[in-house]
C-alpha cells in the first residue's frame, strides 16, 4: 500500500507555485492538526488521537507517515513491550510555528464564520 499520496501536479514552477507547493504538503486530513498539537509538545500516538479526536486511527496514521515521510514529524520507536511510539516535529517542521499561528488567528478571525454561515445556508436548502 502506498503511504504517500502522489503529488497534485508534476512541477511546482512559476510565481505562485511556492504557495501551492507548500500546502501540498500539509494540506489533507487532520495534518493541520496534527502538526499544531505537535507544536508545544513530543506526543504519544493515543495523546495525539485523543487531542484531535476526529479522525480515525487509520487516517491518523497515514496522514502522521505522509508528513514523516516530507520530513516535517520525526517518528520515535522505544524498543520495548508494549511498543512506545513518539511524534515530534522536525527542524524544518517547526519552521511552520509562524505559518500555523497565523491559520489559527486567521481561522478565528474568518474561516470558523465563514464556515458556520455556509452550514446554515446549506441546513436551509435541504429543507
């Protein structure tokens, strides 16, 4: 199975390809998520669940293997019983700290707004 989606277009060139490039990465379910809660703190599988809560512990594994496999989360493995498995982000993923904050503001500012005007309206024409 592959673990990684494939990427949305061949080559990022041109003005605003860097913008594209780059949610490309952190762009799908959860993984804006995942990668806040992983900003204050290394966490277990199960605290990163629970914090989220939800997604499925599927879909949470393989969004936590995409973004290891760009190298934004480090997977740590502690050989023993049961296994201990922790999520930290990586150098280059905390250097997302500043652009996260500013979707968080920016989400509470006009996304969560945006979004529940949306519901009403769609909730009033399935009526």
């Amino acid at each position: 199975m592959d673990t990684v989606k494939r990427n949305r277009y061949p080559a990022y060139t041109g003005g605003a390809c860097p913008v594209e490039a780059s949610l490309e990465l952190f762009s799908g379910k959860g993984k804006g998520m995942i990668l806040y809660h992983l900003l204050t703190e290394t966490l277990r599988f199960n605290e990163l669940k629970r914090r989220i809560g939800c997604l499925t512990q599927r879909m949470l594994t393989k969004q936590l293997r995409e973004l290891e496999a760009y190298g934004l989360v480090h997977r740590k493995v502690y050989p023993q019983v049961p296994p201990k498995v922790e999520y930290s982000l990586t150098k280059t993923g905390r250097t997302l700290q500043p652009v996260l904050l500013a979707l968080k503001q920016w989400g509470e500012q006009h996304a969560l707004s945006i979004l529940a005007e949306k519901n009403a309206s769609d909730s009033n024409t399935t009526k």
